[in-house]
C-alpha cells in the first residue's frame, strides 16, 4: 500500500534540544558552582594551614598573606612541646572519651526500653527527650553554674573550675540526640527479630547485647562520633566552668593564653587552632559515611 | 463428620494459679527492667535540664547580691535599657537572616550535589561538610583572622580590585554582617547533608512523570520536590532557627558583642551581664528572654511532627 | 512431642474481637493447618499458641500442661516466621544454634544437632554464610532448621511460604512435608492459601472472623463442605453458587437452576434432600470439575443443556469456560479439545451426583 503524505496540513518546525547537550550544560554549571562553594568552604580551613606554616616575622611584614614564603614549623614545634598546650589537648581527649562513654550507657539502654518495650508513658518519655533537645545551653549556663556554687559550698565538694564538672554537664548535650538517633536505628530492627529470640529464650538484656546492639552497630558508630564531636567541640561551658590554665579543654585554651593583651601571635594561634580541629576532622576522614549518617538519623528515620 | 471435640475435664488446674502469679511477675519486671533502662536519662534530664531552668526563673527573681526578693525588679531595669532592645532586634534578625540563607544555600548547593553522577558525590559532599566538622571555636578564630583589622587577607586580595579595606569587625553594620557570614558558613553544610539526604527519596519517577508532562526544572523543583520535602524543610528550619538564635560561640569569638554592642545577642549579652559582670540574676532574666521564642518554636515542631507522624 | 489443646479460647483488642472462642484438639504428630481470609484470626491464634500474644480469655495447654501464662521460652515451641527474621549479624550455623547456646548447651552437642538438621534440609555447604549472602529459599530452610534444631514439642509456622516466589513455593512445600515425615513434631501451620492447607495438613481447620468454620481432612472438607464459606474457600477454581429451587415433578425431584433448565436429581441426592421445602430459595453449589462438555453417552445423574460461552481460559491439560445463566457467572472445566470459543456455544453436561445444596440465609450446607 502506497502511503500518502497530506501536502495541504501545515508544517511546523519542532526544535528539539538535544537531550545529552542539555545533560552535559547542566553538568558543567553545577560542577561550576560546585566549585566556587567548595572554595567558599574550604578557604578558612586552609588559611588555618597557610598561616600556621608562618613565623611572626613573616606575618607582621604583610607580604601576600595567601603564600607562605618562608614555610616553617615553628608554630608547631612550640605547640607541641609546651606543657601547657598539651595539658589542654589531654583534658580534652580525657573529657571526650570520659562523656562518650557515659552517653552511650546512659543513651543505648534508655533507647532500647523506649523503642521495643512499650511501657506506660513511653511515647510521653521519647517526645519529652527530644523536646529537651530545644533548651539550648545558653538557658542553662547561669542557674548551672550557681547551683554547682552552691552545691560546693554546701559539700565542700568543689565543682567549679574542675575538669571533671565537664562529664556532668555534657552529657545533657549529648544525651538526648544520641538517644533520639538509636531509638530510629533499632525501631528500624523488625519486630519478628525480637520474636524470634523470645522464642530462642533470650532475656530483654540478652537481646539488647547479642541481637539489637551488633545489628545497630552503624548506629552505635554514629551516635559515639556525634557524641565525641560535639563534647570537643564545646566551648561555652568550659569557659563558664573552668578558669585555671591547668584545667581548660582545648578551645578555651587556645583563645585565653595565646591571646596575651593585645598581641595576639596569629602564627601559633592558627596552629593551635588547626591542632584543635584535627581529631574531629580525622575521624570524619576515616569515617565521614556514619558522620553523615548519625546526622541524617533525624531525617530518614525520624 | 465435622470434628469439633469437646474434651472432658481432665485439665490440671493445680500448676496453673502458681503460673498466672509468676506471669503478673514477669510484667511486673518487664516494666521494672524498662523503666530502669531509663531511669539514667530521667534523672539527667529532670537534674540537669528541667531542674535549672526553672531555677534560672527563680534567679531572675532575685537581686544582685542574691538576698533579696525582687519580683520583676531585674525585668523591669532591662525594658529600660536600650541596649537590651538593641540585642532583642539583633538576635532576631541574626537567626532569621542566618536560617533563611543557611537553608536557601543549603538546597541548593543539594540540589548540584544531586546532579552530578553519583560517584563523585561522595567527594564533593565531603569537601562542602568540612565547616561543620571544624569546632565552631576553631573556624571562628581563622575568620577572625581573615577579618584583622590591620592584616585581613580579604583586604588585602580586594584591595588589588581598588576597593577599599573593609572594617569586617570595627563598624556595626560590617560587623553584623561578619557575623551572619560566619554562621551562615558554618551552618549551610546542615543543611546541605539533610536537604541532599531528603531529595535522594524523592522517586525519580515523579521527576520523569513531570518531565513527560512537560514542566521545566524551575516548574519541576515547586511542584515535587518542595512538597516532598516539605517535612524536612520544616523540621531542619525551626532547628536551626532554635540553635542560631541561642549561638554563643561565633559571636563571643569575632566581636564579643562589639563594636558597642552592636553584635551583641542573648546569650552572649548574658555571658557578659551574668558571668564577667557578677550579676547572675540579671544574666539569668536576660537568657530567660530566648524562652518564650523557644516554647514557640517547640510548639511549630511538635505539631508537625505529629502531623508527618499521621501522614505517614 | 506433645498434643495441643485450644478450649474456649478469645482473643480481644479493646473493642474487637479478634478470636472468638475457639476450640480445637491437635493430637501429638499431626500436621494441622490453619487456613483462612486475612483478618480470620488464625496468626492471632497461632501467637496466642506461641506465648507472644496474652490469651483474654481461655485455656491452651501443650503436652496437658495449661500454658496461658508461661513465657514463650519455656513452652518448649519453636517457630519459623513469613520473614524468616534470621539474625542478620550472625552466620546460618549461629542462628540455628542461637536458642541451644543461651541455654548453654555442650558444644558437641550443638554441633551434632546443626549437622544433623543441616544434612535433612540440605544446607550444609551454608553454614558459614551470613542471612544476606542467601536466597529466599535457603534463608527459609535455615529458619526451619533453626526449629528443628531445637526439638521441641511442636513447630509453629506463620506463613512461611508466602515471601516465596511460585516454583518456588511448590518446592518448598515438598521440603516441609518431608522434613514432618522424617521429625514427626506435632505442627501447626498457618496459611491463607487454600493450596498449601490442602497439600500439607492431616487436619485442616478453616477459620473465618475469628471463629472455626469446619474442621477436617483435606478430602473431607473438599467433597463435604459444612458451609458456604468453606464450600467456596476450598477448591480452585471456587465451586459455583446459583440460585435455584426444588420442585417435584412428574414423581421425581427438580431442581431449577433457571426459570427454564429444570433437571431431575439423582436418587442418592433426591433421597437426601426429600425433606426441603419446595419452592424455597435455595444455593445450588457445583465445582467447576463437575460442569464438562456433553459426552456422547451420558451417564446417570448427568445433565446436558446449551450454553454461549462469554470467556475461555486455555490451561494447556484444560480450558475453563465462563458462561451465564441468569445473571450469575459460571465457571467449568472441559478438555482442550471440546471447541470452546469466546462468544461461541457449547453443550455443557453438568454432574448432579456431586451437587451440594446451601440454605441462601444461614450458609449451611444441607
């Protein structure tokens, strides 16, 4: 059968983009602006490097601060042998590890109860939990401070200005998303899971340690770098609560004392302050997917 | 022909009431064992959390010396300063300002992230979340650096443009501009991970459903992605709004509430009041002032919590 | 190995009645299948029998011992889930071994046991593998080992096969039958697909809105429905429902399946329904199996008439034909070479040996 072809219907003329041309444009926008905010984000922290590489000398003659002419490893070499720099980065390492810890015995088996076992005024519990979450520190600061005044001069425990007042009061930040952040990981463990070793005869504990906790592992990961980033990270309770240079944690070290007067030695400050970074930054370079995970918790599961 | 028996009784009753005991036992200790799991987290929350607020409402009460009694004394000496107004307006407009372009930033920087094929995503991801993983005491120190009023490296890079030295830190305006900047800085990536995480469970069908339908990316992004994320959006909003605007650490660090208080918000205005200037109670009624805006924000999240909770 | 007694036993959440007082008697080694609709009742019961789910009211015992408030750890049960909740962290021979360790078994004797269970289901080159490394099918052989391993007086399934895909389920129901042949535990198996119940059970124990509608053999509830439900659950195709009514006629009885086919019943099913009322609305119930095309010579009780057929299904061995007959669909089986047609007519023979009669208002089969 010959075809015939309606010469009288109008022509239009259909433009059509090409579909990979479009792909490939946007692809180069994005890796465009890709670039300009990851330059936007990575600035500070390699300014940090650049100029921690200084001597003084070097800084106060203004030369271009974006290169380092002379590099040198003084800063370092000050940092690293001064006492006192170290007295800070080990109260800090101790205070972390200590209120890690704590959060994750406090967190796991409050999570656990709040999770699987349904008991009265659990609902009421888990919400209240992450309500308290939205009382920030900066509420906290003052009446904390003067009840731990007072419960010093009461006991004749002294409270304030020790490192160890520390392991109280983090945990208060600490506690609550840990919490929230297991609770999603084990609800996400189904239910026929539990059964099942009910029927395999385990205790409520014996499934928390040999069932809910191995499978949660990714979410115990989370919750402990979350937990030991932020406990690092911390700098207006320590300001608050400490005041001798033996007792500081690093971040309110590093502002206090190598901010002498008004001359502030931006060479070592930078180094201090790069030093201070590191462990976080290390442990979100080995394990940045249960970094990203831990906060994302909310998003997914919540 | 059909067999329902009916078996005479021959059951023990005798082992059963000692069974019906233990198993009210066993409840009885399920709930126990529970509540003891919890009872840690109760007694932190209840010491530590709910304990102080109510006595910061009990300090703010209180006079200088914490003797005496004077009602809403230390209330009433604020609203007649003008500096406490100036730091209601200011913390306002810093968290506002702040979450608005934290959150604009955050999605679309997602939103390039999305595009680009996945397995340089991780690479990417990783180098835009660095800000966050930095202490904010520490990155506030390098940007206080940049900001130097006599070495600033952003001065010196624009003065080769012929513009002028900016006084990032010295005068008001700049100085409230620093501040959003830095936090802004520091807080986009949040959003980034979460907005990134949220767009990856929106089904690509919808998108290419859309496509056929004809909608352009602009028409694309208002009509699925937007609603789908909606929850999300809500949610890492009124957080960050909540944690913004009872920041401390950026402010302390690049003005300390300067120059002439002009950068000052809440909780650093409290530190100052409460702490270097030996007034607790008049730190405390400062701080108490975030509550009533926090309660607020609560209430937003808790409803839409319970709404997601229904939808889904 | 023990027997199993339900007596009286109801299940209630708040207002709902999800088991309304059943009973039932399960001997020791029988294999019993509780089939049924969603929402009839029969996993509520079958947790009930676990010890996951409180009893309202009630007894169940196992092995004579009443069992209402005794942990699930202690009935000595065993059970293997529809999602085999396998324990992902651990290998298939920690999962079958789970139960026996935290009861500190030797380790000899666990390991004897785990070759043994390992060897019937045929999974011994698993052993090692975690749940994910697995496919369906051997993650539930696992899940059936991790029972068997632990010999106890009775296997509980919850629709194990139901993840599965078809070939695949037909296998697996082979499996499960040997491994009773060979174990002899008293099981209780819980479907809703009426094929497995049917294949599997000794007993069958259809269950409706949490009640039992008729309890029996395979056979005997395929060839002696007791109620429409189960008369229609039963079978594949569903048996045919018409309307119709009993009529004597020139000495013998009709019944009428429309205003004009008319068909003398046979005496052994005239002697049987003698005593119904005529002209009552009555449920004529006839299997598919029982609806063929018209033979050459036609046996007694066989009745042939004319019918246009709306739909044929070639099955390859058979055809299912759909046809009409006043209003309601019809469903029949006849050989692939009959010359059934969409739209086309056919001479149908109908089997009233088979015939079952229902009263329409009480779904009882007379």
């Amino acid at each position: 059968m010959a075809s015939t072809v309606d010469k009288s219907a109008p022509t239009r003329t259909v433009k059509y983009g090409s579909m990979s041309r479009d792909r490939t444009w946007a692809l180069r926008w994005s890796y465009f602006f890709l670039t300009l905010f990851a330059i936007f984000s990575l600035v500070p922290p390699l300014y940090m490097v650049i100029t921690s590489l200084k001597s003084s000398a070097e800084i106060s003659s203004a030369t271009n601060p974006w290169w380092v002419f002379h590099p040198t490893l003084a800063n370092y070499a000050e940092l690293l042998t001064s006492n006192q720099f170290l007295r800070f980065f080990w109260n800090s390492a101790l205070v972390s590890i200590f209120v890690v810890t704590i959060t994750m015995l406090i967190s796991v088996p409050a999570a656990f109860a709040l999770a699987r076992m349904r008991f009265w005024g659990s609902a009421t519990l888990a919400t209240g939990v992450f309500l308290t979450y939205l009382i920030p520190d900066t509420l906290l600061f003052l009446p904390l401070f003067k009840m731990f005044a007072a419960f010093g001069d009461l006991t004749g425990i002294q409270l304030i200005n020790r490192w160890y007042v520390l392991l109280i009061v983090y945990p208060t930040l600490t506690v609550p998303f840990c919490t929230w952040i297991m609770i999603g990981y084990f609800a996400s463990i189904p239910k026929e899971l539990d059964e099942a070793a009910i029927i395999d005869g385990a205790s409520w504990f014996q499934t928390l340690t040999r069932i809910f906790i191995p499978v949660a592992l990714p979410g115990l990961i989370a919750a402990t770098i979350f937990a030991f980033t932020v406990s690092w990270a911390q700098f207006l309770y320590p300001l608050v609560f400490t005041t001798s240079t033996d007792q500081l944690v690093l971040p309110v070290g590093i502002i206090t004392t190598l901010i002498k007067g008004d001359v502030f030695n931006w060479g070592q400050i930078m180094t201090g302050a790069l030093l201070g970074a590191a462990p976080p930054l290390i442990i979100y370079a080995f394990l940045m997917d249960y970094y990203i995970a831990g906060l994302t918790a909310g998003a997914t599961k919540g | 022909m059909v067999d329902v028996a009916t078996q005479p009784n021959s059951i023990p009753h005798i082992g059963a009431a000692r069974k019906r005991i233990s198993l009210r036992a066993a409840l009885k200790r399920k709930s126990a064992v529970a509540f003891l799991m919890t009872l840690p987290l109760i007694v932190l929350i209840l010491l530590l959390v709910i304990y102080p607020a109510f006595y910061s409402l009990h300090l703010a009460t209180l006079n200088k010396s914490m003797q005496r009694f004077i009602g809403l004394g230390n209330f009433q000496f604020l609203f007649k300063r003008e500096t406490f107004w100036l730091v209601v307006e200011q913390s306002c407009i810093f968290a506002i300002t702040a979450v608005v372009f934290k959150a604009l930033i955050g999605f679309i920087v997602a939103h390039f992230v999305h595009n680009i094929p996945a397995k340089g995503q991780r690479k990417w991801r990783g180098m835009l979340l660095v800000p966050w993983v930095i202490p904010p005491a520490m990155s506030t120190l390098a940007w206080l650096w940049l900001f130097d009023p006599s070495y600033s490296a952003f001065n010196y890079t624009l003065s080769t443009f012929g513009i002028g030295p900016i006084p990032w830190t010295g005068d008001a305006y700049w100085a409230r501009f620093s501040v959003i900047l830095v936090n802004v800085w520091f807080g986009a990536p949040f959003f980034m991970i979460m907005y990134l995480a949220s767009l990856k469970s929106v089904p690509d069908q919808l998108y290419e459903a859309a496509a056929i339908d004809g909608a352009n990316w602009w028409q694309r992004i208002w009509y699925v992605t937007l609603p789908m994320m909606r929850n999300i959006i809500a949610i890492t909003t009124l957080f960050s709004l909540i944690v913004t605007f009872a920041n401390f650490d950026i402010v302390r660090i690049l003005t300390a509430g300067g120059p002439l208080d002009h950068t000052h918000i809440f909780a650093t205005w409290a530190f100052r009041i409460g702490i270097e200037g030996g007034d607790i109670p008049l730190g405390a009624s400062v701080s108490l002032f975030m509550f009533p805006i926090l309660a607020v924000a609560a209430i937003f999240i808790l409803r839409d919590i319970n709404k997601r909770g229904n939808e889904a | 190995m023990a027997d199993v007694t339900l007596r009286k036993v109801v299940k209630r959440y708040d207002d709902v009645e999800a088991v309304r007082g059943i009973d039932l008697d399960i001997a020791d080694h029988e294999f019993v299948v509780l089939v049924g609709p969603s929402g009839c009742g029969k996993s509520t019961t079958l947790r009930m029998i676990a010890g996951l789910e409180d009893i309202t009211d009630g007894d169940i015992m196992i092995g004579g011992d009443v069992v209402n408030d005794v942990p699930p750890k202690d009935r000595d049960i065993a059970m293997v889930f529809q999602n085999y909740a396998l324990y992902p962290h651990m290998t298939v021979a920690e999962n079958m071994s789970f139960g026996l360790r935290l009861k500190r078994y030797p380790k000899a004797e666990i390991k004897t046991r785990i070759d043994e269970a390992a060897r019937m289901l045929d999974i011994v080159e698993l052993v090692d593998r975690k749940p994910k490394q697995l496919s369906g099918g051997q993650r539930q052989r696992v899940a059936m080992g991790r029972a068997i391993v632990r010999n106890p007086k009775v296997f509980l399934f919850d629709e194990p096969l139901s993840n599965l895909d078809a070939k695949l389920r037909v296998q697996m129901r082979i499996e499960i039958k040997k491994v009773h042949h060979k174990v002899r535990t008293t099981t209780v198996y819980v479907t809703h697909d009426q094929v497995e119940a049917m294949t599997l059970a000794d007993r069958v124990v259809v269950m409706n809105h949490g009640r039992i509608e008729q309890i029996g053999t395979p056979n005997e509830l395929y060839h002696n429905p007791a109620t429409r439900f189960v008369a229609g659950f039963i079978g594949s195709p569903a048996m045919n429902f018409l309307p119709c009514r009993l009529e004597d006629i020139a000495g013998r009885l009709h019944v009428w399946l429309t205003d004009r086919i008319a068909f003398p019943l046979p005496p052994s099913r005239a002697t049987r329904y003698q005593n119904v009322g005529r002209n009552e609305k009555l449920l004529l119930g006839l299997r598919p199996e029982h609806i063929t095309e018209a033979k050459a010579h036609p046996e007694p009780g066989i009745e042939a008439f004319d019918a246009v057929l709306d739909v044929t299904e070639p099955m390859g061995m058979e055809t299912l034909i759909y046809f009409s007959l006043e209003g309601t669909q019809i469903c029949g089986r006849v050989s692939p070479n009959a010359g059934a047609l969409d739209g086309g007519a056919l001479r149908l023979a109908v089997d009233l040996n088979n015939v079952h009669l229902l009263n329409e208002v009480t779904g009882a089969v007379i």
